[in-house]
C-alpha cells in the first residue's frame, strides 16, 4: 500500500515557519485558524536553531510567501486545496514538536527541510573532511585568482600607452627566473590540493574493514533500510551516536545516489554493484538525505531521513522494530475489516506486515513494509504528510499524488478506504 512512508515531510517545515511569519491559514469550516502560537514548542523546550538554520527559515518564508502569492492569482479553488495542504502539515508538525521535547533527539522544525540538509554543516567526521577539503580549495583558488586579477589591473594600467608615445615596447624573449618561478608555483599549489584531497578521502571513505551494520536498497522511488538483527524500514533510518557504520548500498531497478549531506558522502548504488560508505552522527538529531542521481519520473521525492538517537534509544527502537504488528480490536469492526481486505487483496503480495500471512519482512521486496506504518510521519517518500486524511487520498489513487509510482490504483470502494485507514492506524 504506501509507497516510501518514512522521511519526514519538508512540507511540514515550510509550514512551521510560515506560521512563524505571520501568513495565517484557514482550514475545513469548522475548523479553527492556526496560530504561530499553536504551533510553538512546549514551555521549557530550549531552542536548537543554529545560524544557518536561521537563514535556512528566512529562505522558506519568502518561498511560502511566494507560494502562497501564486496560488492567489490562480484562484479560489487551488487556495483552498493549498490552505488544505497547509493545514494538515502545519498540525503534524505541532503534533511531532510536543510530543517530543527539544533536545532530546526529537524530530524538530529546523530539520525537516532539504534546505538545512547542507554540507557546509558537518555532523560527522567524514562530511566535516569534505567540509573541509572544500573550503581549503576555495580559499587557495580564491587567493590565486585574486593574485592573477591584481597582476593584470596592475600591468594593464603601468603599462598602458600615453599620448604621444609612439615608441615600440620593449622586446623581451625570455625571463629564466620568471619562467621558472610561475612553472614551480602551480606545482607546489597542485601538490598541496593533492595532499589536502587525499587526506580528505582517507577521513571521508576509509576502506571497510568489517561486516555492513545496515543494507540501504534504492527502490523506485523510496528506500528499503535492513537491519543485520532483522529489523525492516523504509526511508527512515535510526542510528546510534558517536560511532561510525558501515551502510552497504545496493539498488533494486536504475542507478540512484545515496546522500545525506551533513553526514557523509554521495554514493551510487547501482544494480548488481554493491558499494559501501560510512556515516556517522556526532549527537542526536535528524538529518535529511534524498536520492542525488537522476532516477526517474519521481526522483524529486526520493527523500530519505536518518535519525541519530543515543545508543539506549536506538537499541530500544530496534527491539520495537522486531515486534510484530498489533492485532485488529476484537470490538472495532472497522479494524477487523480493513485487516480482511489487506489480506484478500493484491496489497498483500507486495508489502509485509509482520505477524500476518503473507510475505515476510525478510523476503518482501517490491514495496514498503508496513507492520509500524502508523509511527512514521510521511508518505510515498515524503510526498504527503502520514494523517489519516492523507492516507486515505493515498490508496483511494496513489496515481494521482505520485504519478507513475509502482502502486496501482485498486479500485477501492470509500468504505474499503476508510476500514484500510483504520486497521493502518493500529500498525504502531
């Protein structure tokens, strides 16, 4: 059924921000405004906006404000779907910033955007030598290139012809010492880049010594994560902090390019080519990645979300992830029938749900595997936000959300929709 539904929506930070700066959004009649003040985090909640989360915030809000201009001129009906949108993400995210404190590795606003994914914001090691390795060059190229402007304005203007001047410059065949002295500079110049850059992809790319701590597999469009314990995701991945691990990429269909860019380096992952890189997080957090290498019509949302926790909580996810799905309530017919019609339908031949007939986690390859479908926040990759709303948009015609996804629309009946969307939100 849903394709992809790990990585946090980015939407859900636009919208928190926009909340911010004052742009107010009106629901469903009936449904009350909301405020920046609904949407502030719990009292006590201290900050983690870095400065460059600060601009990153200032970026959104000119988009959504330009967003929201466009849908303006555009009509009353795109608005009221865009306000639609809106809403349902600005709740979501109000929802994940009280239900989990600040600072304690909780999803927050500030991570929520591709935006704030940046390299220049090393959380590890290997992406701070890339971070690193890329200033140094910038420095050097910018100083050399400053040198060379200097030298030309310089010798432009000493040496400029004076009125009356008629005489012919000076002929000069050859300087030894000049020549030897612009021919020894690129090469001290070169060999120091070559120094600094080797020395970057020893920290960056060491060689790999041991056994993948997890197997990250491009689908299109979303990412399947294994666990060596047995635990089975997609588009989330949780990690332990302050240790560096193997991740061993693989893909199932086209080329795609694993990147989370505050924690390490691209790399592709090609069909039948297993590669391997190492992440790693300094502190707890929430990193944003997505797919870098052209996939396909739905490369745009390939997002992938790594969350760093300490290693108790990540060791207490990972037990929860082995547990198999909660049965349907004996007393809620609703559930009871959406379990039926998972299990009569084609949906079972695709994604696993542990606990129940059908494929199991281990073998189930072609889509997502749902037996914790309910805790995660997005679906179809980050396509749309996991509310029970969205959901039911989603296997009414997930077609018409991500057009060319390898979900087919199944034809369901709103009564079917509304019983699936019930037993799914039992899947915690």
């Amino acid at each position: 059924m849903p394709d992809g539904s790990d990585q946090r929506s980015v939407g859900v930070r636009r919208v928190t921000r926009a909340v911010d700066s004052g742009e107010r959004r009106r629901g469903a009649p009936g449904e009350p405004v909301t405020s920046a003040e609904e949407l502030a985090p719990p009292a006590g909640a201290r900050s983690v906006r870095a400065p460059h989360e600060a601009r990153a915030d200032d970026t959104i809000i000119a988009e959504t404000k330009r967003m929201t201009g466009t849908v303006r001129r555009k009509g009353a009906s795109a608005q009221a779907d865009f306000r639609r949108v809106l809403e349902v993400r600005a709740s979501r995210a109000q929802t994940m910033l009280r239900s989990r404190p600040v600072g304690t590795g909780a999803w927050t606003s500030t991570s929520m955007s591709a935006l704030a994914a940046s390299p220049f914001t090393p959380h590890s090691p290997q992406s701070a030598a890339i971070a690193e390795l890329f200033t140094n060059t910038l420095l050097l190229c910018g100083a050399v290139f400053m040198l060379v402007a200097v030298l030309v304005f310089y010798c432009a203007y000493r040496f400029r012809a004076r009125e009356g001047d008629t005489r012919e410059p000076a002929q000069i065949e050859g300087h030894t010492r000049l020549e030897i002295g612009w021919t020894i500079a690129p090469v001290l110049i070169l060999t120091g880049l070559l120094f600094l850059t080797v020395r970057a992809m020893a920290a960056s790319d060491p060689p790999v010594d041991r056994d993948p701590d997890l197997t990250i597999i491009g689908h299109q469009w979303w990412w399947e994560v294994r666990y060596p314990s047995g635990a089975v995701t997609a588009n989330e991945i949780h990690i332990p902090t302050g240790k560096a691990l193997v991740f061993r990429l693989e893909s199932a269909d086209v080329v795609h390019d694993f990147w989370v860019p505050e924690l390490g380096r691209k790399m592709d992952a090609t069909p039948g080519r297993p590669t391997s890189i190492w992440l790693q997080a300094d502190q707890p957090g929430t990193y944003v990645g997505t797919c870098a290498e052209y996939c396909g019509m739905q490369h745009a949302w390939m997002r992938i979300l790594v969350v760093a926790e300490e290693p108790a909580k990540f060791a207490d996810w990972e037990r929860h992830e082995l547990l198999a799905a909660s049965a349907p309530s004996a007393t809620a017919a609703s559930e009871t029938r959406g379990a039926a019609v998972f299990g009569s339908m084609a949906c079972i031949n695709c994604h696993a749900i542990k606990g129940t007939a059908g494929p199991s986690p281990e073998t189930a390859r072609f889509a997502p595997d749902l037996t914790h479908l309910a805790e995660r926040v997005t679906l179809g990759a980050g396509v749309l936000a996991n509310t029970p709303a969205d959901l039911a948009r989603w296997l009414k015609n997930p077609q018409a959300i991500k057009t060319g996804c390898h979900m087919p629309d199944a034809q369901l009946t709103d009564a079917q929709v509304a019983d699936l969307v019930a037993y799914f939100e039992t899947l915690r």
